[in-house]
C-alpha cells in the first residue's frame, strides 16, 4: 500500500513539474528577444545587356529583435524562402568603379524587411556591404571549324571541302571572353573508312559563362571514287639568268595523279607545274631534281617520271 502512495506522489510531482515548465516556458516565448537568423539571398535582374560577374554572398546575417514565438517558429523552419534583391534598382543610384558596386548593406533594410516578416525588426543585415560586379554583354559573329579526322577507303576521298551548315556562330557573353574569341570549333569527330558522303550535326564548343545561336551546325563530308590519270607536263626552269641557255633531257616529265570521278575530264596539264632549280646546278652534278606543283589539293601526285633530269648550260 505504501509503496502505491509513493508511486502516486511520484506522478503528481512530475505532472506539477510539466505545467510549471510549460508556464515557465509560455512566459519566456511571450517575451522579445534579439537574436541572429542566417537568410538565404537571390540575384535578380541585372541592368540590361549586364550580368553577375562575381559571386555575392548568398546568406544574410540579420540581426533581429522578435517575440520568442515568432523567433521559435523561424527557428524551427527548415528553410527560408530567399531575399530576393533586384540589381537593377539596388545598383540605380550608385556609382560604379569599373562595373564594381558596392551595396552598404544598411540601405537594404527595408527591402529585406518587408520580404522577411512584420513580425521582426531588424537591427542589423550582416555583411556590412555586398560588392556586386556587373559586366557587359556582347554578341558577335565568329568561323566555325570543323574539329574532324577523317580517312578513306582505298581509291575515295574528299570531292570536295569539308562543309558547315551554318559556317559562322553568333556568341554572346562577357565581352572580355567574347574579345578573345575569333573562331570557335565543333565537338571532335573521327570518321573512318569513308566511301561515301557523310552528313552529321554536330554541337559548337564554346567557353563558360557564354551562349551561342544556333548551337549545332550540319558537317557534310562529300566523297567519291578517284582513279588514275596521266599528264605529259613540260619542265620549267626558276633562276635561270639571261646570259645562258639550259637545255633538260628529257624536257617533260610524265606525272601520273589520282583525281576524283568528277574532275576526271577537267584535269589538264595547266593544273600541275613542273620545274627545275639553276641554282642548284654544279659542277658536282649532272641532274636536277623535277619539284612538282599541284594547283588544287584535291589532287594527289602518285608518281613522276623521271623525278630528275639531265642539263647542258649553254653561254649566250
């Protein structure tokens, strides 16, 4: 019997301990309290043409004076919606140094105020200032180019050069990037074995804190078959002085080219020059090497016969 006294008195001593702790802590909520509550912050609307160029804090120390109810209740939010701070008017009136602004952070009161509740007085918006560094937009037209490895089959290759669809990129982005920016290329391709005429989309590269339009460009690749076709070419001789007279044996050489299907009928001799250096004739020697000149890389030299030549230098 004893023993569920106790044990009564033990319950009614911590019913009173509960209620006088509610009431002690009802009363000290119902006081005002300073304090500091830590607000996320978020950047809007910078002038126009202009954007962040640094990195602001992106929390607000603000000191605070609140009921403790009020403080409880911030207290015990998982998360703030943030301080919206618009830069075109914060920055309006101030005058920059070099596109740096610096906001003193008391101006800010009741913008913040009025997004944070009425219920809290702020005393206080820790840091003391906020820099805010904005920089000019610029947009302008650059090359596109082609960023490709490409390898044939046997007897193909290019019918003609390597194309863009479109071949130039509007960029815009700080203009100290964009000054710098004279091309910019495709994401690398390799292609392989090409027998045929490839076309592909591919994405523009282009740098951080920068945008472009159109951001993909259409590669084509044309390729054809090329065959072999033979060109009688006759020797020119470069730094012959007047007062001689050289005579090569023989005076022509036979140049053998591959060229494509298409161009097959147009390839003449004027496309390829052949010629001999004076100056490197000598005593010591009795040929001179035949250099060959192509006037369009799309053909390709497979041999030349003979590549050197005899010469007899004769005094005017």
């Amino acid at each position: 019997m004893d023993h569920i006294k106790n044990d009564k008195r033990v319950v009614i001593f911590l019913v009173c301990l509960l209620i006088a702790t509610g009431l002690w802590f009802l009363n000290a909520l119902g006081k005002d309290y300073s304090t500091t509550i830590s607000y996320p912050v978020k950047y809007i609307n910078p002038p126009n043409r202009q954007f962040l160029a640094n990195t602001p804090p992106s929390k607000l120390e603000l000191k605070v004076d609140a009921g403790g109810f009020t403080l409880l209740r911030h207290k015990l939010s998982l998360s703030f919606s943030p301080i919206v701070l618009n830069l075109n008017n914060i920055t309006k009136n101030i005058e920059s140094q070099n596109g740096t602004y610096t906001i003193q952070s008391y101006t800010l009161l009741r913008r913040i105020e009025s997004q944070v509740s009425n219920e809290i007085k702020i005393l206080e918006v820790l840091p003391d200032h906020i820099p805010i560094v904005l920089d000019s937009l610029k947009t302008k037209t650059v090359q596109i180019k082609a960023n490709v490895n490409v390898s044939f089959k046997s007897q193909f290759n290019l019918k003609s050069p390597v194309e863009l669809d479109p071949g130039t990129v509007k960029i815009t982005g700080p203009s100290g990037i964009v000054d710098t920016i004279s091309s910019l290329s495709t994401e690398m391709k390799t292609f392989n074995e090409l027998d045929e005429t490839v076309e592909k989309n591919l994405d523009i590269l282009h740098p951080e804190h920068t945008s472009i339009s159109p951001n993909k460009t259409l590669l084509k690749i044309e390729v054809e078959k090329y065959t072999e076709k033979l060109l009688h070419i006759p020797i020119l001789i470069k730094n012959k002085p007047d007062s001689v007279n050289v005579k090569l044996f023989p005076s022509e050489v036979n140049v053998t080219c591959l060229v494509g299907l298409s161009e097959f009928e147009e390839l003449t001799s004027n496309d390829i020059n052949a010629f001999v250096d004076y100056n490197e004739s000598s005593g010591n020697t009795s040929n001179l090497n035949v250099i060959i000149e192509k006037r369009s890389s799309y053909i390709q030299v497979v041999r030349t016969s003979p590549d050197a030549v005899e010469y007899l230098i004769e005094k005017n």
